[in-house]
C-alpha cells in the first residue's frame, strides 16, 4: 500500500512539471471507435503528454426514466454509488468511509451523477499499470455491486428531503420548477423531486432501476488519456466485467415520449416576498442531434448568450437599466431541451422588463443577425474553442458529447470551420424554425407583470 502511495504521489508530481505544456491543436488527435463484444460502445483518443486517463462511461439511465410518482429514482441509484460494495469472491464489503479511504490510496476518483438523460460514471486515474488495474476493479464494483444500504438511504433521504424544503423557500427554485412544469408538460424533463417522491424510493426499486439500465451491452464509453487502443480495451473489459454477461446485445428499453410543442402562450405571475422579481421566459427547444446545432449555438450567442455583447442586454440593461444582467441559452438532450430567457428586475419593472425581452426575441425571429453581429459572435465563439479542449477533462466532455449524441467522428475538427462558413440567413432561418414568439411561457415570482 505505501509503495502504491509513493508511486500516485511521485507521478502526479511529474504531471504538474508537464501539464502547462499541453499542445493546444487536441482537434487534431483522431477519435478511435469501435463495439466491443459485450456490446458495450467505445471511442477513444490517445492523449500520451500526462500519464493519465479519463474515462467516461454513460447509460440511458438519466431522469428521463424516473416514474413520476419517484421523481428522483435516476439521482439516487448515482448518489448511493458510493455508499459501499458488497462483498464479492472473497473481497471485503466496504462501506462507504473504506471505499473512499480506498480511492484516496490510489490516488484515483470515481465520480457518479445522473441528469436528465444519462447515469454517467467518471473515473480518473494515473497510467501506472498496478495503479489503473486497481482503479479500474473499484470502478467495477461499484458500478456492479453497489451495496444499497437502506440506514444510509434514510439517513440521505432525510438530509436530501430537508434541502428540497429549503430550495423552496427561494424564488428562483419557484419560478425554475413553475416554468419547467409549463414548459414541459407531463414529459419526465418538466419532473420534480420532492420529499414526497423521495419517500416513495426503496432500496429495492433502486436494485431494480439499476439492473434495468446498467448493462454491458447499454454502455457509452469515451476515453481520454495515455493509453493505447490495447490498453483501452483491457480496461473497458475490466471496468464493466462485472456487469451482468450478455451476447452483446440488449432488448430496448421503453421509449421516452417527445417533448410536446406548446399550443398556446402562458404565463404565471406567482407571489414572493422578495426584493427581486424573478422572470422565466421560453419554450421547448430542440433535441442536441438537431443539424441546426451550431447555427443555433451562434444565433443565441447574439440573442442572449454572450454576455454583455448580446442583444437581450443592450436592450434591457444598457439602454434601459431594469435588470444586471439577461440570458438566453439552448438546453438540448435526447429531447427538446428548453429554451430559456432569464433575468432579475425590481417588482416595479417586471411587466416592462418581460416585454422588453419579448420584443427582442420577436425582432430577432424576423429579422436575424447584423453582419456585425454574426462576425462578432463568430470570432468570439471560433477563437475561444481551444479552451473547450484543452484539458483531458474537458476533452473527454467533447468525446461524451459526440459518442451520447452519434456526432461524427471528425465533429471537432470541424466545428470552426462549419462555424465560420454560417451566414446570417442560416442563422435567421433556424431561429426562426425553433422560435414562436406567441407561443411562449412566461413566470415571473415577486412580480407584477
């Protein structure tokens, strides 16, 4: 064990000496892919500058497949991932102190979390063969074999139940879940979890979650790091060897309604004792897949996505001062994901503020970007996308991306140059094909629209 130290502590201090020499060009480094016999799917990229690797590894097991009646299910197989395993041919159980006095000694990590779409299990590791195998087989118990202990669920539910009840004594939380619920429907993405649901979850719906969506033959998994394509395939059989056998394939799972469009405008003014307004403004918005992606991704910089550039602020901030600051942003998964406007503003100004923002986004639809507009937001988005790579982490976040949403392989290497050959009437076009500004929800809590 102290050799192990010795060995994590002497290598990660190599890695400081290295890491600000990083190439920046990590576009340039190709993305392997393949299908494993398990059926587990893989895509790769050696990055042999740190002795280091990243691995991602997703299943459809996100939110989106909670019952209603336990919202919360998807988060709490993830959360009780690292309270312990079981024991297994002759290794220990470990609880969840030993389990992270565990990683500790490795010098590793294995983070666990879902969102709306996916379970996702993150493992970082150094290179070093005794170090990766020993990493690897703890990531592979516990995504196996998690333990479920029902104390330690009781005791989280109690914990999780009584910062849900504080969350729902801010009005931003208010106005999240009032505008969620309407922008989405009865779509699992417009869910909440609340103590109720939570109180509804057993370990034994857990068991039953997880061994519905955790498989072999379900599993994304990207890979960034010092490692061959030989190594890689060890370590994804190491890291899903405990997974129940199967042929390779998997009977599909259920499938997720889509997001409905909205039929008809919406709004909510909710009372808040709160020195601020607080305003939702928006829509469903398109699946991530969508081949308007990064015409959108630019259209929105310009509306309300770059910050102090964007037209939402010099309309509402700058030339009328009624909020610091507004936003736009596209949230895109498996589903239409919501388009959202979001600011803050004195009750007083929220009817001004909610139709300052309105006819912004109305203009927008109808007339698209200004030359200078596009050019400015190209140049912006164009010259900051090395900082999107230029780590190993961020990195293995671009890989996700391309293996969660069946993006090309060469989608990196191609993001500028497909960014830069938009112009404003493809940008104008695929706003105004995702966009009804007469059919939108708008929340306001603390306000008098």
């Amino acid at each position: 064990m102290i050799a192990i130290k010795k060995v994590a502590a002497s290598a990660l201090f190599a890695c400081a000496g290295v890491v600000f020499y990083v190439p920046s060009a990590w576009a340039l480094l190709p993305i392997q892919h393949w299908t494993e016999p398990s059926g587990a799917k893989v895509w790769l990229v050696e990055s042999p500058v740190i002795p280091m690797v990243d691995v991602q590894v997703d299943f459809d097991a996100g939110s989106r497949r909670d019952p209603a009646a336990q919202a919360g299910l998807a988060a709490t197989v993830a959360l009780m991932a690292s309270k312990g395993v079981k024991g297994q041919g002759g290794e220990p159980a470990l609880d969840e102190n030993a389990l992270g006095e565990a990683w500790a000694d490795l010098g590793a990590a294995l983070e666990v979390g879902a969102d709306n779409d996916a379970l996702h299990y993150s493992l970082r590791s150094l290179t070093d063969a005794p170090l990766l195998d020993r990493a690897a087989r703890l990531a592979a118990r516990q995504m196996a074999e998690p333990s479920w202990p029902a104390d330690i669920w009781a005791r989280d539910r109690a914990r999780w139940s009584a910062s849900l009840r504080e969350a729902n004594t801010r009005p931003s939380t208010v106005a999240g879940e009032a505008f969620a619920a309407a922008v989405y429907g009865g779509h699992p993405y417009g869910q909440r979890t609340t103590p109720e649901t939570l109180a509804r979850i057993s370990v034994d719906d857990m068991q039953r979650f997880h061994a519905q969506t955790v498989a072999a033959c379900r599993a994304r998994v990207s890979i960034v790091g010092a490692v061959s394509r030989a190594q890689a395939q060890e370590l994804v059989s190491k890291l899903l060897g405990r997974l129940p056998a199967t042929a390779g394939t998997c009977a599909p799972l259920p499938p997720v309604a889509e997001v409905e469009p909205l039929k008809a405008p919406a709004e909510q003014a909710i009372p808040f004792a709160s020195a601020q307004a607080h305003v939702l403004i928006g829509q469903p918005g398109f699946p991530r897949r969508d081949p308007d992606f990064l015409a959108l991704l630019v259209g929105n910089h310009i509306l309300g996505g770059g910050g102090f550039v964007s037209r939402l602020t010099e309309e509402v901030r700058e030339k009328r001062g009624l909020s610091y600051s507004v936003y736009s942003y596209f949230a895109g998964g498996l589903h239409a994901g919501a388009f959202t406007i979001g600011l803050q503003t004195r009750p007083d100004q929220a009817a001004q503020a909610v139709k300052v923002a309105r006819d912004v986004v109305e203009r927008f639809v109808a007339d698209g970007p200004s030359e200078a507009e596009l050019r400015a937001a190209k140049d912006n988005l164009i010259g900051g996308f090395a900082l999107r790579i230029d780590s190993n982490k961020k990195l293995l976040g671009n890989v996700a991306n391309i293996a969660w949403n069946d993006l090309p392989l060469d989608y990196l290497d191609r993001w500028t140059q497909k960014v830069e050959a938009l112009t404003m009437a493809d940008v104008r076009a695929a706003m105004a094909k995702k966009l009804q500004p007469d059919r939108m929800v708008t929340v306001v809590v603390g306000g008098n629209p």
